[in-house]
C-alpha cells in the first residue's frame, strides 16, 4: 500500500509540474507580448525601466505603429527553445499569415554565421586567423597599396571589421547580376567600392560588406566548394536548419513560405537579394532555425556541444578583439564591442553576443544570446521600421529572463 501511495504521489505531481509548466511558459509570453516600453534608441536595448511598464503597448500595437506586417519570434531557454510566435502577414498584397515556417531575409545576421564557419576552417587547420589572406586566395588577390606595405589583411582583421576593406555596400549599375569576383573588385556591372583596404589594416574598425565577402571567397577558393555547400555541411545539416540556404532565389517548394519586404510606409516591395555576394547578407532562414543556431552556440561556449565548434573556438569567438568606432558608440550600448563575427554587450553573467541584420528594402533580423544564463531570442520582421520594433521585444524578453522581479525595479539612470 505505501508503494502504491509514494507512486501515486509522484505521479501527481509528475501530472502538477507538466501541467505548470505550459502554465508559466503562457503567461510569460502573455508579459512580453503585452509588456513593450518604447524605446527610441539602441542605446537602451537592455535597460531596466519598470516605470514605464504601466503605460506598456502590446506587439501587435507597435507593429501598427511602426508598419510592421508580419513577425517572428523564437526564445531560448533552459537548453531549449522554449516558445515560437508569429503575427501579421507574409505580404500585405497576398494577406497569407505569417508562420513558424515562413521564410525572411537574415541580411547582416548572415555574417555570424559566415564567422562560425570561417572559424571551423581555423579550428580544422585550414585557414590560420592572423596569416596575409592572399596567401589562401586563388580566384581574386587584394592589391597591394601604400597601407599594405606593412600590415596585411587577415582573417581576424576580416571577421573583426579591423582589415582596412570600406563599408562599400552591394549595388550594380543595371539589371546584369555582378559575379562574386566584380562585387570584390568593384568593377560593372557592381557598382560598389572593392575589397581594397582604405586605411592600414588593423589600425581602426570600419564595418564593412565587402569584408565578409571576401571571406566568402577564402573560403570558397580553400575548399574548392561554393559558399551554399559549405554552409549546408557544417551548419544546416548537422543543426537540422531545414528551412535555411543561402541559395536565392528560392527553390519552388519554399518560394510560397517566401515573406516579401514592406517599406516605411507598409507597401509591399520586391527582394533586392544579391544571389552572389553572400556572405555578408545572403541568409534566407526562419527564427525557429537561427534559434536552433544560437542555441548552440549557447551550448558550445557551456561546453556541452560541438556540433560545429570547440568550446574553446566559441569562447575565442566571443572574445572582445577591439573597440568600436566613436560613430557606433553613439548608437549602441556604452560596452559594445567586436568579437570574431559578433557584437559583444556587457561581462560576466550578462555577457551578450548579438548580430542584427537589415536589408532593403525591407527586412529586419536581431539576434541575442546570454550564454552564461542560457537565455536568447530571435526576431525577424518583414518591415523596414522593424528593428525598432525588435529592440522593444528583446528589452521585454531580457526584463522577464534574465531579471529578477527585485531587479526589475530598478529605476533608469538619470
């Protein structure tokens, strides 16, 4: 009798905690859906302002306010993705609903993971980080010119935005599609600057496209396989990111999961997306397989998987390499720095790497992690005006994960 009672007993509180579980797990997503501050800089992506909250707007109200048609959510936490939403539509033309499985543009997110993968040719012995990258190149050489004399471009000075290369976003002249090699050299029908440093290489941080693509190209000429190949080898598959490629456009079966770009103004635009400049934005993914990514990355710093990267490569990737520039640090948080493909905010336990993304015109893509709490999210947004709307749900998701109900009420700093 008493072993029937301790197995009843177990049992119901067995039944309790699966049934409290889905319990908190709604009522935590009813809060950060519900429990948007306005925020008006990314500056205080990550402040504390429990003040505000008694004048909070819902998610669907910003996207109205911001002409937003559709988003995507996906939040981790304790190992796992914990819980997935979606709003809107796909295309305000077609009304289609958003899902789990509808695809966005990642547009500068993509540059994580060119960095992961950059970093398992490192790990592998492929590529060493601080060698002259013309060594590796085949296809295409960086000339050399009066900042090169002394200092080289690197794969380290690449990933960090520390190679001298210029912003020198993708554009072409027309409607011919520039190969990977005009992008790099700047040549028509691309009509951007190339892939030549503008400044000694390692002396300043300069973000920059064309670096991370020329990246594409290393990597391409190292192993003798396209940029779409690598990428499915060492992240898509062993990850089970069905749903990401960076092949564009997209093969049949997935063009009708496709969300179109909405403009300031919500009207429905046409793709812009370069299908051979990848590197640096060419990502098409849902939240749902960038969670999966992010969470190892979460994984592999905690030294509990390495799928794609040693924990000692992950933490080396979410290690500061420099400062950003004064013009950034008008933008962005105070303690925001460069690792090896990521943004770096704050230390300790509220140490966040962090990669957005936004492509025109359009698209919106922010991801976050906490890896030493385990917590993280993905956002991704077929509006324009959608990274506002993005930095407002992070500050909602970090106040409910990451913060204690005494730290929550913490005042704003004056």
């Amino acid at each position: 009798m008493r072993k029937l009672i301790a197995t009843m007993v177990v049992f119901s509180i067995l039944i309790s905690c699966s049934q409290k579980e889905p319990n908190q797990i709604a009522q935590r997503m009813d809060r950060v859906e519900n429990g948007l501050i306005e925020i008006k800089s990314l500056a205080d992506l990550l402040r504390l302002d429990s003040t505000q909250l008694a004048n909070a707007k819902t998610i669907i109200e910003m996207m109205e306010q911001y002409k937003v048609p559709g988003v995507s959510i996906a939040v981790i936490n304790d190992d796992r993705i914990e819980w997935t939403k979606v709003y809107g539509t796909m295309d305000v033309n077609r009304g289609a609903p958003v899902t789990t499985e509808t695809i966005f543009e990642a547009a500068s997110t993509s540059k994580f993971i060119t960095a992961v993968m950059a970093l398992h040719f490192v790990q592998s012995g492929l590529i060493d980080l601080d060698t002259n990258v013309n060594d590796y190149l085949k296809s295409w050489q960086i000339p050399d010119n009066e900042f090169t004399k002394d200092e080289k471009v690197t794969l380290r000075r690449l990933l960090s935005h520390r190679a001298g290369i210029p912003y020198s976003n993708y554009s072409t002249t027309g409607t011919v599609i520039p190969t990977l090699i005009d992008v790099l050299s700047g040549t028509p029908p691309a009509a951007n600057k190339p892939a030549i440093p503008e400044f000694v290489p390692g002396s300043q941080w300069r973000y920059s496209n064309v670096a991370y693509d020329l990246i594409q190209l290393l990597l391409e000429d190292v192993s003798g396989k396209p940029f779409q190949q690598i990428a499915e080898e060492l992240v898509f598959e062993p990850l089970g990111m069905s749903n990401s490629t960076f092949v564009y456009p997209l093969d049949s079966d997935k063009k009708q999961q496709e969300a179109m770009p909405h403009d300031a103004e919500g009207i429905s635009r046409r793709p812009l997306m370069n299908p051979t400049a990848l590197a640096h934005g060419g990502l098409m993914t849902t939240p749902t397989d960038l969670a999966v990514f992010t969470l190892e990355m979460i994984r592999s710093y905690q030294g509990k998987s390495e799928k794609i990267l040693s924990q000692r490569t992950t933490k080396q990737l979410f290690t500061i390499e420099s400062d950003i520039d004064d013009q950034a640090k008008a933008i962005f948080p105070a303690s925001t720095f460069e690792g090896l493909g990521v943004w770096l905010v704050g230390e300790g336990k509220d140490l966040a790497f962090t990669h957005p993304g936004e492509n025109g015109p359009g698209f919106t893509s922010a991801l976050v992690g906490w890896p030493e709490r385990g917590t993280g999210v993905v956002i991704m947004t077929n509006g324009i005006q959608g990274h506002w709307l993005s930095v407002e749900i992070i500050n909602a998701i970090h106040r409910e994960y990451n913060r204690t109900a005494d730290e929550n009420l913490v005042s704003p700093s004056p």
